[in-house]
C-alpha cells in the first residue's frame, strides 16, 4: 500500500494520528497540532516512508511519541498519592507517560500501537517485524508491569526520561 505521493495519504493518516494525540494528551487543541507536527515529519521523511508497507503504524508511532514529548514538556512532576483506574484527568495521563517510559521498549511500542493507535494483534506484529505470539507476550507483561508502576505511589514513578 505504497502511496507514491504524500498528499494522497494525508486525508487518511490525519484523523487516525488526531485520535493517538487526543487519547495522550486529552486537549483537542495540542492533539491537532501534534497531529500536524507527526505528519509534517511524514513529509520531511517521505522519501524514506514512501517505501515502508507500514506507514500507517510509522506516523502514528511518531504520533505518540511527539506527544509524550509535549506531555513531558507541559508539566512539571506530579506530586499525587494514587493513580486512578480511570484516565480522564491530565495528571493521571502524565503518569501513564512516566511509566511507559519504565517499560523495557519492546513492550512499551506493543501497548503504544494496540491501545493508543488501536491496532490489532496483527498489525502490531506486522509493524514491528515480530509473531503474533510475541506480540501477545509483550502485551501481557507490558500490562502487568504497567498495573505495578501506575498503582505505585507517584513518588516512586520516575517522570525523568
């Protein structure tokens, strides 16, 4: 599904990057514009993406990953006792942040593209060149690691790189 010309693709990598950058960050001001910077990157990178059989998964991983950025940027360490189940508030999505950043990054890119980019297991396992098994395995230990750090008291959840 090699698109030869970037604007062809444009109109279809938007709305799916909005959505990772909206679900990250949880302002639809910032999710458009970190929308806008991942597909500016597309296109200053366009000569080596073209080619890829996973473009989609590239922008939106650069997606997530521009938007970590703004979300380590925008505030400083939270000093919070608990950390919701529920993310709706921005403080609990900063330490969702923080703690992905603690997982091994092999987990931490299979949790990204499921659940942030709403890829599925074949997707993901496609995009990062791994079995669906692996995949799975990843995902699971990613999520029990992830439930350890997010259940911890803030304090003991790094928010430095």
């Amino acid at each position: 599904m090699a698109h030869e010309h970037f604007d062809e693709l444009f109109r279809d990598l938007y709305v799916p990057a909005f959505g990772v950058a909206l679900r990250v960050l949880g302002n639809r001001h910032e999710a458009e514009e970190v929308a806008c910077e991942a597909l500016a990157r597309t296109a200053a990178s366009w000569q080596r993406v073209r080619g890829l059989p996973y473009q989609r998964a590239w922008v939106l991983r650069v997606t997530a990953n521009v938007a970590v950025d703004v979300l380590r940027k925008r505030r400083p360490p939270v000093q919070s006792a608990q950390v919701t189940a529920r993310l709706t508030d921005p403080d609990d999505r900063v330490l969702l942040a923080a703690a992905l950043r603690r997982l091994p990054r092999r987990q931490r890119e299979v949790l990204v593209l499921r659940f942030l980019a709403d890829m599925t297991e074949v997707q993901v396992a496609e995009h990062l060149d791994i079995s669906r098994s692996a995949v799975k395995q990843h995902c699971s230990r990613g999520l029990v690691r992830l439930r350890e750090l997010m259940g911890s008291p803030v304090e003991e959840v790094s928010l430095a790189c």
